[in-house]
C-alpha cells in the first residue's frame, strides 16, 4: 500500500476478464477456489453470472496512479437475493413496506457459494488493511451514485470483518458446521476419536450403502470426463426441481470449470450396476475441502451421508487438508463429526433510520447464534480427553 500522499482512484469493471488475471491472483491469493478468477470468469462466460440471471457483474478496484490496481471487490449488481445464503429477505419486505425500494442492491461475493473467504481483495503485505478500508470506501461511493439501498458483503474472512467493524458496518453473524483434521492418519484414526456409541453407526451408515450394491468413488482432474458431467448434471437439475426451482449453475458452467480448474474439483460419483445413481461436488482449496452440491436420483439409505461427509473427511484426511465445510444447514452433521463454528458478513446501508432497524436485529441475532453453537458444541461425538 502506497503512502498517503500517493493518489489512488476507483473504477467499476463490468467484466473480470478485463482484470488481469495475475493481479486478481496476487490479491485474492491462491487458496481459496470461489474467488479464483478460473471460478468467477466461467461463471460470467456461461452466463450463470450475468444481467439475465440478476447477478450483473460490477466488480470494483482501486489503483495507484500508474495504473496499478492495489485491491478488488468481486460486485454484483442483484435484483432479487437467491444464491446468497445470508438471508435478507426480511430487510427487504420490511423496507419496501415503508415505501422504499431496496433492489438493486450491491453483493459482495461468491455467487452461488455458502463458502468463506476473501471478499476484500488486497493480498497480505502488512498495510493491506489500509487498502482493504480504501476500497470500503469506494463501495460506499458506488453505492451512492447508483443510488442502491445496500452493499452486502458475505461470507468474508473474520479479517475482512474487523476491517468492516473499523470502517463503521453492521456487522453480521452466521453459523455453519464445519469438519478439523486433527492430524488423523486414516479414516479409522478419525473414527476412533469418536465415543463408540457415533463410531458404530457411521460403519453401519457406510456398509449399509455398500450392502445395496452401490460403489462410490471420488474423481479429480483428469479422472473426470463428460459423460460424469452428464450424470452430475442431471442430479443436480433434479435437485432444484424437487426443491428450489431454477438451477443456478449451466451444464456449461460445469465444463469450463473442468476446463479451468480441474485439478481443484473432486466430484464424488455413485454408481449401482454401473449406472450413475447420485453425486456431490467439492472443490478442493489449498487446506480445506468444499462441499457444494448433491443430487440422487432415488431414494438410497444413508448415501447422502457417504457422498457428501465420510468421502470428504477421507478425502480430505487422504489428501492432507485441514478443514471440511459442508455448505450450510445441518445440525444433522454434529453426530458425524461436524463442528459448529461462525461465519461473517458486512454491510453497509446510507439510509440512517433503516440502517438502525438492520442493526439491532443483528445484535439480537448474534446473541441467538452464539447461544446456538455453544449449545451444539455440547453434543459433539467426540470422547472426553481424560
């Protein structure tokens, strides 16, 4: 970061491709995969991202004179709150009730993904909480000139939040349930962390699965091929049907990122009798696995369980990653070896009165939170340490 008598400008970008992509890189950093720009320009080059969508890409950065751009905010431009998973809804209605209009709004963030990480790109020098605040305050002023009723940043890292808390945010509190490799060997080795009572039922889940013939297998790089996307595909399609409508994601989305990225997906494939039966997609960061989507066609005992927990702690112990998160919801979780911890957001509201209403509820709601994952940390199923 420049001293303080150096200039420093803001501007919108309307398309990441037109960053280039290794000072997106040194600013976003290298570990985690849903701010990597592989991730984000495929999801704006097949349209997932996009105007049509209600995800128009607006990201902003701020640079030094001599064009060098000092950090970068993934923005989006949002005309409805879907694909977020830090739920606004309630402003929203509560708002417009009294007569204001609060999309479009501005939206910080992995779209589609319930995952923390970066949001206020800026790299790691030791000043980059100065620049992470200069572009804080350059959100504002876009905020501003738009004339939007909000900027949401969700999902951010804890450093990103301390920097939002300085800058004068609301700030915002989630829970999710997250899997710690304490340095186990094997996936017996985790296992046997656990009280004998959880142990016993995880091997009855898993053979149970294997006892109604199906196979299941993570795939990586090059192990994946079109015809796995297809199946993929067809689950996930399947998925949102039954459940939420629309699908986010393009059976092209899927492609590019193969393309992309590929060495950082992990597709966790079921098959009965060499037919493709279910599936769950993780991306793999530089510590820690990312659980994303699930689809089955049919209805298999415990086979959710297999793909989309006992897969990814063996791939993750397998492999040496640190963390498992399994996307949001789930107290279910807690019992096969899943820990309650908290997420973090930001946002920035001009309206005064409006901001006031936000910022009490988030006050009471950080209080139920943290009552929630206290309470669940009491049910752990892991043994007493003598």
């Amino acid at each position: 970061m420049p001293d303080g008598d150096t200039p420093l400008s803001a501007r919108v970008v309307e398309n990441i491709a037109n960053i280039p992509p290794d000072t997106w890189e040194r600013l976003a950093g290298r570990d985690n995969p849903f701010v990597s720009y592989p991730f984000l320009l495929a999801l704006e080059e097949t349209g997932c991202a996009s105007n049509e969508a209600g995800w128009l890409p607006h990201h902003v950065v701020v640079e030094e004179a001599n064009g060098d751009i000092i950090a970068a905010a993934p923005v989006y431009l949002k005309s409805h709150s879907q694909g977020e998973y830090v739920f606004d809804h309630g402003w929203a209605h509560a708002w417009e009730r009294a007569g204001g209009r609060y999309y479009p709004k501005m939206q910080v963030a992995a779209p589609f993904s319930p995952v923390g990480g970066p949001r206020l790109l800026a790299g790691d020098a030791p000043d980059s909480d100065d620049a992470r605040l200069t572009l804080l305050r350059a959100l504002e002023t876009v905020c501003q000139k738009l004339d939007m009723s909000s900027v949401h940043v969700t999902f951010c890292t804890e450093q990103d939040y301390d920097v939002m808390g300085l800058a004068g945010w609301i700030q915002r509190v989630g829970r999710q349930f997250h899997w710690h490799n304490r340095d186990y060997k094997t996936f017996d080795d985790f296992l046997g962390a656990l009280t004998s009572r959880k142990r016993k039922m995880i091997r009855k889940e898993r053979r149970q699965v294997a006892d109604q013939g199906i196979n299941v297998q993570a795939l990586t790089g090059d192990d994946i091929k079109p015809l796995h996307w297809d199946a993929f595909y067809q689950f996930y399609v399947d998925t949102y049907d039954r459940k939420w409508g629309s699908p986010y994601l393009t059976r092209a989305f899927f492609e590019a990122a193969q393309d992309r990225m590929g060495d950082q997906i992990v597709l966790v494939m079921a098959d009965m009798d060499g037919l493709p039966v279910a599936g769950a997609l993780n991306l793999r960061g530089a510590t820690a696995l990312y659980g994303r989507n699930w689809g089955c066609l049919g209805d298999f005992r415990f086979l959710h369980f297999e793909a989309c927990y006992y897969q990814a702690i063996e791939f993750a112990i397998d492999n040496g990653l640190q963390t498992v998160e399994a996307g949001t919801q789930g107290p279910h979780k807690i019992q096969r070896g899943y820990e309650p911890v908290q997420t973090f957001s930001g946002h920035y509201i001009p309206n005064a009165s409006f901001r006031e209403a936000v910022e009490r509820f988030c006050r009471e709601e950080e209080r139920e939170v943290d009552w929630e994952i206290e309470n669940y940390a009491e049910h752990l199923p892991y043994r007493q340490e003598d």
